[in-house]
C-alpha cells in the first residue's frame, strides 16, 4: 500500500512540476511548496491511524522521490 501511494504522488509530482518548469521554474517550485505545505498537516494527522499510516509514509516517500526526480531531471 506505502509503495501504491509513493508512486502514485512521485508521478503527480513529476507531472505537475515539469510541466510548471516549463513556464517559469521559479513558479514550479513555489507551487510545489505551497500544494505540500497545504496537504501536509492534514496527511500527517492520520500516521497514527493503523490503516492510513502506510499511507501517509508512502506519501511522504512520494514526495521525496518527486522532488528528487525533479531536481535531477532539471540539472
């Protein structure tokens, strides 16, 4: 499930980011830190749940690869 969910938002990562970067890369990255910063608080209050936590580690995971697949493809 943690593995479903970190696929699932490393590619809307990737997908949203490049194609931001392709108007202004300045704009791509502060979107994706306010979109990350918005869904953050709500996803981090469900770690404690036992079903939902893998979730919200896959996520996490996610949003690591994402950016660090962004990062790379940039330089």
């Amino acid at each position: 499930m943690a593995g479903f969910a970190a696929a699932v938002v490393a590619v809307a990562i990737i997908a949203f980011g490049s194609q931001l970067a392709r108007i202004n890369p300045a704009l791509a990255v502060f979107l994706e830190l306010v979109v990350v910063a918005g869904v953050a608080p709500s996803v981090w209050r469900l770690r404690r749940t036992p079903v939902w936590r893998w979730l919200v580690y896959g996520a996490a995971a996610g949003v690591v690869a994402g950016w660090t697949a962004l990062l790379v493809g940039a330089a």
